[in-house]
C-alpha cells in the first residue's frame, strides 16, 4: 500500500472515489443531449486537424511509413481542409517521416518502451531522448501499470518526470492504458499523478493489449484536466486512441471535451484523436 507522502497527499486534493455507474450516467446523458448540435461537417473539418495519423504495425516498413507521409503531404494545401496535427510512428522511424515531411504537421513517436512500459527506465530515457535528437516533436509513453497498481506512486511519479526531463522542449502524452486500470477511481487517479509528473497530454490508450479509448474514460481524464487546471494553473491536452475509427466516434469525445473542458480546448493544441482509418472517413463524411 502506498505511504503518506507528496503523492498521496496530492490525490488527497481531488475527488477520485468515483463510482462507475455514475459516470456512465453522466456520459450516457451528456452525449445524448449534446451530439447532434456536433455532428455536422465544420465539426469534422475541426476533428481532421485533431487528428495523430498513426501507424504502429509490427510488419510497418520505411517504404510504408514514408508513403503515410507522402500522402499527408498531398493533403497540404489541396484544399481548404486544415491538415492532420500529426504522424505517430515508432521512434526508429522518426527520421523517416522527417525526411520525407513537408507539410506543416507535427512528428510523434512512441517510446518508453511502449506498449507494456516494463523495461528498464534507463532504457525509456535513452529511447525519449533518441526520439526527440532523431526530430519528435512529441513523445507518447505508457504509464508503468504495474507501479500503479502496486501503489508504488513514488517510483510511477519519478520515472515519468525522468521521462518529461529527457524530452526537452518536446511534448509528452502520458497513455493511461485504461482498459487495463479499469475502474473509475484508478483512472482518476492516474490521471491527477501523470499530471502531478509534468503530462502535456493525458492519452486513454495504446490500442494495443487492452481495450481502446472509451467515452467514460475521457469524461474521467478530462475532468482530471480541468480540476488540475483549476488548482495549478497549468492546462494539459487529451487524446482519445484506440478503437476510434467512425465519424461518430470522433464527435462523441469532441462532445466530452467541448463540454468538460470547454471551447478553448478544441484544438489540436489540447485536442488530438490517434487514428488511422479515421482520416479518411471523415473525409468520406466532409464530402
């Protein structure tokens, strides 16, 4: 069990005794009342630039991932949709995307030994710090599960910050891997302590091992924002992941953020949705 210390006392500050039932509730009645004011095409347009176009395959290639960036290229300027706000690849194809890249669209790379996080943490630090020299302007890790669990804050707590010191000026999206935390109270708690640790984004999941992003966990990792905003000052990003490939979709967590967080939030600053299909279905729904 966890000691009292910094950590605890930090959760001490928020409500996470969060009752599952409740939550569905809350988001069941919030996606039902506010949906159809955003399902319409300025909405997708808006949502295609939120967008991390990723490719993460065990089989991806250089040839595929320089194709992935080609065709973001194309998009750059063929019309007047906005481009997608990134390309998500593994770390050794960073300098791949930055080669061929000329679009104005960010490059992020897992690292951290995603998507288990269980290696050794000087080897996540290696790996970040390799990523952001190579070009990644955003790093994407997976909070250690196993630390969480065990209640082991301090070491959770530590190695994330290690982490966010090893990316410089880059971003950090912390994934939650939230399938795997399950309930309410875990995912709020994680929520507040990867921000405690430096998060510039809080990130539902690897679409991996587990589950992918679900509506409840948004509305959670959202609140966590706005709450820890309220108390430090300090504004951080969510990205919704794994599994979110329908139009549809994709405007039920802009309806969550839109209505947790708030108009300012919706943005590829603060907003990003990690997809592959997605791109072109709300092509598909813009046309």
């Amino acid at each position: 069990m966890a000691e009292e210390n910094k950590y605890t006392d930090t959760l001490k500050k928020y409500k996470t005794a969060l009752k599952d039932a409740r939550i569905t509730e809350k988001v069941n009645e919030m996606i039902s009342g506010k949906f159809k004011q955003n399902n319409n095409k300025e909405v997708y347009r808006r949502l295609y630039s939120c967008i991390d176009l990723t490719s993460l395959n065990t089989t991806d290639t250089r040839e595929d991932i320089w194709k992935l960036t080609e065709k973001v290229n194309e998009q750059d300027g063929a019309s007047d949709l906005p481009n997608v706000a990134a390309i998500c690849v593994y770390p050794n194809f960073v300098e791949t995307v930055k080669e061929v890249l000329t679009a104005d669209a960010k490059i992020v790379a897992v690292a951290g030994g995603f998507p288990s996080s269980h290696t050794f943490t000087e080897v996540k630090i290696a790996e970040t710090a390799l990523a952001v020299a190579c070009g990644a302007d955003e790093i994407d890790i997976v909070l250690n599960p196993g630390f969480f669990l065990d209640e082991s804050y301090e070491e959770l707590c530590e190695e994330i910050n290690e982490i966010k010191h090893a990316c410089r000026e880059s971003r950090l999206k912390v994934i939650l891997e939230t399938g795997a935390l399950k309930s309410a109270e875990n995912i709020m708690k994680a929520s507040l302590l990867a921000l405690y640790s430096g998060a510039d984004f809080l990130k539902t999941s690897t679409g991996k091992e587990y589950g992918g992003a679900t509506p409840e966990a948004a509305f959670i990792m959202c609140t966590a924002i706005r709450e820890y905003a309220a108390k430090t000052g300090r504004k951080a990003g969510f990205k919704a992941s794994g599994g979110v490939s329908t139009t549809e979709d994709a405007v039920r967590y802009y309806t969550i953020v839109k209505e947790v967080l708030g108009e300012e939030y919706l943005n590829n600053e603060f907003f990003r949705i990690g997809a592959s299909r997605l791109a072109d279905n709300l092509l598909e729904s813009i046309k």
